[in-house]
C-alpha cells in the first residue's frame, strides 16, 4: 500500500485526535519555528527531543509505524509515538538494553512501560539521527511491549 492510499483511508482518524494529541497539536502550533522541520524518520531511529524548556534532551526511540511517520513529514501529523531510553541501568522485564553506538555515547535503556507521545516540534532535528535498531532489536522490543500491553 502506498502512503497516498492509506492517507486517503485514515485522514479523518488523523483530525480526530484523542485530548493528549490536541495538547500536541496545539504545542506544535504556538511553539513552531520557521526553518525547521522533521526529516523523514523511521521506526526504529533515534533522535533527541526536549520536552519542555526545563527539561534535559533525551534520546527517544521512534515507534509508531512508518505511515504516521510520513504523515508527520508531510504535515498532516504532528504527534510521534515513541519510546525513552534512559543511562541508568536497572534492567527488569519492561527494559532493553542496548549497547553505545554510532552518536549514542552510553549503553542504556528503553524504558518500554514508558511509551508516550511527542510533538514533532520538540525534537532536535538539527542533532541528526543518533543510532539505529536493528530488526532483531525492534522485535525484542516488541515482544517486551506486547507483554506490557
């Protein structure tokens, strides 16, 4: 399926947006700024977001599917599902560990019973890609989210 066709078969679900989405949107709205846009990410790919002005950066790995990814590139989506990771090491059922690579300077977690949203706006577009899973990685991660949901 095409994006255009499952645009065309989804874009009224994409108006419609549950009241954590409607605060997304409009955050997106007053807190837009000319010049920057999302670049066409994918499931799997880290990048830092900063969620509020006090807050630190994190790294979030994207996890919503990669249709909701190219709605958001294309403006027709403002809200990315996505998981944390965090440096501090507690392991457990509900973490996955992954190891420092590429632009991710420590081994850390993704805190996966922690699935949230995020603004398109709030991520740090400009820091580029931190790192990427591997399809072996998104399957872990996806058998620890199945058990939590």
């Amino acid at each position: 399926m095409t994006y255009e066709e499952w645009f065309e078969k989804n874009k009224n679900s994409l108006k419609c947006k549950p009241r954590s989405q409607q605060f997304s949107f409009a955050d997106f709205i007053e807190n837009s700024y000319e010049g920057i846009s999302p670049i066409n990410f994918k499931k799997g790919e880290i990048y830092y977001a900063k969620i509020t002005k006090k807050s630190k950066k994190r790294p979030f790995v994207i996890w919503q599917n990669n249709f909701l990814n190219e709605a958001c590139f294309r403006g027709d989506y403002h809200s990315v599902i996505v998981l944390p990771l965090s440096s501090q090491l507690v392991g457990g059922e509900m973490r996955y560990r992954i190891e420092a690579r590429a632009n991710l300077p420590k081994t850390s977690e993704i805190v996966c019973n922690a699935i949230g949203i995020v603004a398109v706006n709030k991520f740090l577009w400009d820091r580029g890609l931190i790192a990427k899973l591997t399809q072996k990685e998104i399957e872990e991660v996806k058998k620890i989210i199945d058990f939590i949901l």
